[in-house]
C-alpha cells in the first residue's frame, strides 16, 4: 500500500479481516443514532433522533455550552464555562457486550442529577476510564469514571494545578498529566507538561510545550498540541514517557486542536488557518503537513471507515481527506460560504460522524445536513428549531431485546 507505513498496513489489513469475519453476526443487528445539538442563541441542547428527525429531547442549561460525549456514549458533557457549571445528560443510548453479541438499549434521554461546578470549566478529556474536567478558573481538574455521573456516587479526586489558567488535564492510567500555568502571567498559555501520581506528588521534570493546548488520544498514545511542535505521551511501564517533536519545518503555524484515531493510530490537528497536520507517532515522518484551498472551519475522524476524515472550509466545500496517503480524494459543496473571519465562537458549521452519516451543523439554514460517507453526497436535512451549532453524535449496533 503505497505512501503506508508497515504499523498502517499491518492495521488495515486487520480491520478488513476482523469485517470480513463478522459481517454475517452484524445481519441481525438493529442500529440507531442519535444527535444532539447545542443552540447558538438559546442556553438549550436538543436530543434529535437521526432516522426521522423528530426531537426525543429538550434540555434548558444556564449558558452557551460546548458539547463532549463519554467514550461509551452513555453520557453527554455541557460544558458552561460562563456559568461555572458542567449538566451531564444521559443519552439514552447503551451497549452491553456479551462477548459473541452485544446488545443496544435505547432510552429516553435525560438530564442527571449531578453537576459539576467550578470557576470557568473548560477542556473535558477521557482516557484510560477515567474522565478529567478542568476548570480555568481554578486551575482545578476533578477526575472520575463515568459510572460515578451515572449512579449519583460522584466523588472526584481534586488536583489544584497550580495558579488558574486555560489549562488541561489527562488521566494515564495511575498518573495525571497536567498543564504548567506560565510562571510570569498565567492569563497567557501553559507553558510545560507535568506528570503526577494520584496523590499528587510531581514525577520526574516538566517537559517543555509553550502555548500547551489541545490533546487527543489514540489507542494508547496522547498527544498535546504546543506552538513550537507537539508532546507525545506514551507507556513506558511505569509513568509515561513525554517526548516532544518539533514542527519547526513544517513552517508558519502550530497544533492547537487534536483528533484521535481509533482502529488506526495516528492524529489529526490544525496547523494554522489553512492547513492540517497527520500525526503517526513512531512513523519515520512523525509529522505531515497537508494545505488547504482556504481556511479550515472543522474537521472530524471517522472512527469506523479507518482511512476518512471530513473537513469543512470557509467557501462551505465538504472535502474527504484519506489519512494514509494524505491526499484530498474528493470534495462537494455542502454549504453557503462561512467566513471565518470576526469572533471565534460565531455560528459557523460544526461535524459530528454518526455511523454511515457525517452530520454537518448548518446555523444559518437552521437544518443538520447528513452526507453519505459511502456515496460522499448530501443525502438529506434535518430542520431543527434555532440556530443549530455544536453537535455530538452517539449510537451504533446491536442486538435488541424486548
């Protein structure tokens, strides 16, 4: 396989025969997906059913909220930063493995009784079954496992991280990695990564990441985003290894936001406006750079078909990006054009993949537009009150009982 390392082709070749083996289990199966989608001018997240479109939900938050799903899909995370508070809202969708089938439970959504609060909760971050929300104001991050949101026992472990900052945390199995506030004024970015132990104490030295921010993971690697490069984290048996990795050639520009691949690892970031970076940690090019026709407006990784991710430029064309050679296989005109210049949290379209469907946020038609990831074409809208914005999806496969 042409322009692949030895680890993708060894990967890709997996995933076609763990398919190939469990097509027929999957023939039985019932599938199902739901969106939910953030207002850009009401305090408010709507549960939509990705079928029909009808609305299987409604939530009133207290502010503008950003939207993060758990990794099982059971929860949903509203992050209130002007509020100080993070709602937690149960999906209604659940699986259970049981190891020759998986089974699907489909409930109504709704709101939980826990929330969390804080001055300033900013970057929510899952890893290792743990989840991590931090909160700037603070420079506070409480981690926890979901179960303690889902059974109403919420009894976070507390790290105080130093001065408040637009900071981050990262659980790593018995280890916490941390963001360093910039010692002269922490209102500017972190400045270095800290890792410690879940009692707090510091594990070996910091490691250098001016301008820290952003993180993902895949499989077992974390990558953080900085302005001289990036800082990849990865087990070494005992506390992780951080090693950075310059972009010093790569020129004018950094990672400030990361996606994680899943049968795949690899990363995708930003790298300024009009460019994005593939990210294979080990590879012998660790760092690829891959220009855009203009500025970038958001980008997402399709978890299940391993080689796509989808971003969306300002002109609203809709472009397939295949992560192992790099290139731009194909693009569509999706939207109107959306500007990206004035404030960076205008109403601009926001992707979320929902098994065979990107989602594609639309705030001035208030619709959520559904491509096709097979055929790559716009197969229909969903009308949704509003101004659409941020969007999550959550759902998949599996057997239903009665």
């Amino acid at each position: 396989m042409k322009g692949m390392t030895k680890t993708a082709q060894l990967m890709v070749a997996a995933s076609v025969a763990a398919f190939a083996a469990t097509a027929s289990a999957h023939a039985d199966e019932d599938s199902h997906w739901r969106i939910f989608v953030g207002d850009h001018t009401e305090p408010l997240v709507r549960a939509i059913e990705l079928d029909d479109g009808t609305e299987a939900g409604r939530f009133a938050l207290d502010a503008y909220a950003s939207l993060s799903r758990s990794k099982s899909g059971r929860t949903m995370f509203a992050v209130q930063g002007e509020a100080g508070k993070v709602a937690i809202l149960k999906t209604g969708i659940a699986f259970e493995d049981h190891g020759d089938h998986v089974d699907l439970d489909i409930d109504e959504p709704e709101l939980l009784s826990t929330t969390l609060t804080g001055e300033k909760p900013a970057h929510f971050f899952e890893n290792d079954g743990q989840i991590a929300m931090f909160f700037d104001g603070e420079g506070r991050a409480d981690v926890f496992p979901e179960r303690q949101v889902l059974d109403g026992a919420f009894e976070p472990l507390t790290f105080d991280v130093g001065a408040p900052h637009h900071g981050l945390a990262t659980p790593f199995g018995r280890f916490i990695i941390h963001s360093v506030p910039n010692p002269d004024d922490p209102s500017q970015r972190p400045v270095a990564l800290r890792v410690v132990d879940r009692e707090g104490a510091q594990v070996g030295g910091d490691v250098a990441c001016p301008g820290l921010h952003g993180q993902a993971v895949s499989g077992r690697v974390v990558a953080f985003g900085c302005h001289d490069g990036i800082v990849v984290a990865m087990p070494s048996g005992g506390a992780p290894e951080l090693t950075h990795v310059s972009t010093a050639d790569l020129g004018e520009g950094n990672v400030s936001t990361l996606k994680g691949g899943t049968a795949l690892q690899f990363f995708l970031g930003n790298y300024g406006q009009s460019a994005v970076t593939l990210i294979e940690p080990g590879a012998e090019t660790t760092i690829r750079k891959i220009d855009l026709p203009v500025r970038r407006v958001d980008f997402a990784i399709d978890p299940a078909k391993t080689r796509n991710a989808y971003i969306l430029t300002e002109d609203g064309r809709l472009h397939l990006l295949d992560v192992l050679s790099g290139t731009i296989e194909k693009s569509m005109q999706l939207t109107e054009p959306y500007s990206m210049d004035g404030h960076w949290r205008d109403p601009r379209p926001r992707l979320a993949v929902a098994g065979d469907h990107l989602a594609v946020t639309d705030p001035r038609e208030g619709v959520v537009r559904l491509v096709d990831t097979d055929s790559f074409e716009e197969e229909r809208t969903i009308a949704v009150d509003g101004v659409p914005y941020t969007i999550v999806a959550v759902g998949g496969s599996g057997k239903q009982h009665d």
